[in-house]
C-alpha cells in the first residue's frame, strides 16, 4: 500500500462499500489518493441523490444479504397491483353512477360510504390474518369491483364484500411489513428502512399512475380487454409476490422453521442453514397431517406428571388430541426454543406408526422426550447462522407459576 513515491502510510477511511481512501506523509505534507480501481468511479450526482432517496444510509451493509431481491420483487407485485387497482375504480366509479345521468350524488355517495364502512369494520375483525391468502384475497376483490356493474341489482353487496377482503390485506400487510423491517435492519435503522420503503412505493405508485393514465382510454367500455388485463396483472402480482416471499431468509426460528430444522437434526444429526430451511418453509397452508401445536396455555390438570423429570420453566402434556405447552414467567428465549423442540418431537411421536403400537401412555412419550433434550439441546442450540435471541414463535399469554413439587 505504502511506495517510496507516496510517503508514509498514515490511515484509511471507508464510506460504506462505496468509497476508500488511504492518506500518506510526504515531505511535512498529508496526502491522500484513492484505492486502486476508484479513480475512474468518480462521485455521480444524480446516482448519489437516488440511493440517498430510496435506498437506506449505509446500503448494503446496513440490511440483510436479501434486502435488494425482495425489494425488486416487491416492487413487481406493487406495480402489478396498482394497475389491477386502477382496473377497479374505474369500474366502482361506473357502478356508482359516475357517467350516468340517472344516477344521484346522495345513492352513489351512499354506496361509498358503505364500501368505506364495511372496510373498517373488516380491519377490526380480520386483524389476525396474514400471508399469501390476504394477497389473493385482495386480487379476488379487485375482480369482484370490475364485474360489480355488470350486476347491478348486488352492486353494494359486492363492492362492500370487496372492501372488507381489501381491508384484511391492510392489515396483514402493515403485519408483515414490520416483521420484514425488523429482519432487514442489520442496525437497528428500522426508521429508515421503512421511510425508504414509502419512498419505493411511492415511486412505483406514480409510475402505475401514467401507465394508467394510457390504459384507461383503452378499457373504457371493453370489458373483454379490462378483464384480459386483469387477469394478466393479477397472475404477475401473484408471481412476484411468490418469488418475493421466497427470496426471504429470516434468520429467526417462527414453527414452521424450527419443526423444519429440529426434525431435520433428529433424523441427520445435521442442523439446517437458514437458507436452506425457508427454502422448505411451506409457502402456502401445510396441508400435512400433524398433531397441533398451543404454546402458552393453560396449567395441564396433571401436573405431578407434568412436573416429573423436568426442572424447567415450562410444561408439556397431551389434551384433546393437541400437545400443550404451559410457559412459566422466568422462562427465557432458550426455554422457550426448547420448549418448543420438545413439542415437536412429541408431535411427531404421536403422529408415527411407531407409536401406533406402543405400551406407554403420553406421559411416558413426554418423559422420555425431556430425557433427550436433556443430551441433544446444548448442541442443537449452536446452530450456526440462526439468531436465537429472539423468536417469532406464537405464544399465547397465559403464564403460570408452580412449586417444584407436588404432594
């Protein structure tokens, strides 16, 4: 680094991945110069001012290693839908009388303050529900507004059903979201993030916008060319919002991927990478056959069996066909990983032929289940590459103390 001709090396400064400059003493004088293969990638202004506008300060070091696949994706999909939305409101607009001479303000005002109620009626119901059905559902809406004027005796019962489906997709989206910010921000700039994330969706609004503003003229009185475009839109904003979810490598364990990799480990010995376990995640509802899951319930009714052999903040038994899951207050992170590990291993017990034939009864299967994660948990919880100090697991709030022993 440091030549006769450059004087005595001093220091290096990096912006981020972008820039690097070493500084030199020569002759009582500071100098600097830029590292090899920068003097031709001078600053660019108006490449500056976009990255600064749209891309989070300090990318890409800043965000996760998937930040930018997702991001085109979900641009995709956004685009995508925001032409299938104009679609719609064109044909809500026709619905409510906008054209027609018959028509009054106060039934179309009527009308859309109907849509609008049952929206947020819909927001309060449906604040549990998420993932890919929400997107199909909002898809689904937007097909029920464009052929809500071909009946319009149902017109308000149609366009209303439409708000509430587009009012589940509002609030699983923001749900999202935020769990997707949180796993972007690699420093802790979730404000960032999400303001540059407006600023992406404003941008891909506004382009969606003047390719409306040509397609319109097109449609107008077309149903067949409205719908053929429809369905083309919306099979790309399905597309992409697949690829999106699929480009995700969360790092953290939700049930899904912690029964993915720990039964991976039970059966190899081998503990699956993030990649490698979101890459099996089931995008779409698991359809397999399994004994349910409840984390965070109420105290089991046998609780000297369920405090035998286990000194940890936390309970398992079987009730009603389901393995439960009591949490203790003091239970940690690690507890609660542990929990569920167990969990998983006595639903698939319950779930094999094996145990079709055995003697012993759940208690026995929960027993011997604590007895190997006793041996097997130290080693399972080193995972490389998984952030074990926090988890998406869905916990209920139930939180129970008990004594350690039972007379």
């Amino acid at each position: 680094m440091d030549t006769e001709s450059d004087g005595v090396y001093l220091a290096t400064e990096r912006y981020g991945s972008a820039q690097s400059w070493s500084y030199f003493s020569k002759d009582g004088l500071m100098h600097r110069r830029p590292h090899r293969g920068q003097e031709e990638a001078k600053e660019n202004t108006i490449i500056g001012v976009f990255k600064s506008v749209f891309l989070p300060q300090g990318y890409p070091e800043s965000v996760s290693g998937d930040y930018l696949h997702y991001q085109f994706w979900d641009t995709v999909q956004a685009f995508s839908s925001s032409l299938s939305g104009t679609l719609a409101t064109q044909a809500s607009l026709k619905g409510v009388g906008v054209g027609n001479q018959e028509a009054t303000v106060a039934a179309a005002t009527v009308t859309w303050l109907l849509k609008d109620g049952t929206g947020m009626l819909g927001r309060i119901l449906f604040a549990w529900q998420k993932g890919l059905f929400a997107d199909v559902l909002n898809d689904i809406a937007m097909f029920m507004e464009i052929l809500a004027p071909f009946f319009p005796a149902f017109f308000t019962l149609i366009v209303c059903t439409a708000g509430v489906f587009k009012s589940i997709v509002g609030v699983a989206g923001g749900a999202t979201r935020a769990a997707l910010t949180v796993h972007q921000a690699r420093r802790d700039n979730m404000a960032d993030i999400s303001a540059k994330d407006g600023s992406q969706e404003t941008l891909v609004n506004l382009a969606g916008l003047l390719l409306s503003l040509i397609l319109i003229p097109l449609v107008t009185d077309n149903p067949v060319l409205t719908l053929s475009l429809f369905f083309l839109f919306t099979a790309l904003h399905l597309f992409a919002n697949y690829k999106a979810v699929r480009s995700v490598v969360m790092e953290t364990f939700n049930e899904a991927r912690l029964s993915i990799v720990f039964q991976h480990f039970l059966r190899d010995g081998q503990i699956l990478s993030p990649i490698e376990a979101n890459q099996r995640e089931p995008v779409f509802m698991d359809f397999r056959k399994t004994v349910p899951i409840r984390l965070g319930v109420r105290l089991p009714e046998d609780l000297n069996m369920a405090l035998t052999k286990n000194k940890m903040p936390y309970l398992l038994g079987v009730k009603n066909g389901c393995v439960c899951v009591c949490l203790g207050p003091e239970a940690s992170v690690k507890d609660e990983i542990r929990a569920m590990c167990l969990a998983v291993r006595l639903s698939s017990m319950l779930m094999s032929k094996a145990s079709s034939e055995r003697q012993q009864s759940h208690w026995d299967l929960v027993h011997d289940s604590h007895e190997l994660m006793d041996s097997m948990f130290d080693s399972f919880l080193k995972a490389a590459g998984w952030d074990t100090k926090r988890t998406l697991l869905d916990w209920d709030e139930w939180r129970v103390e008990w004594k350690s022993k039972i007379n």
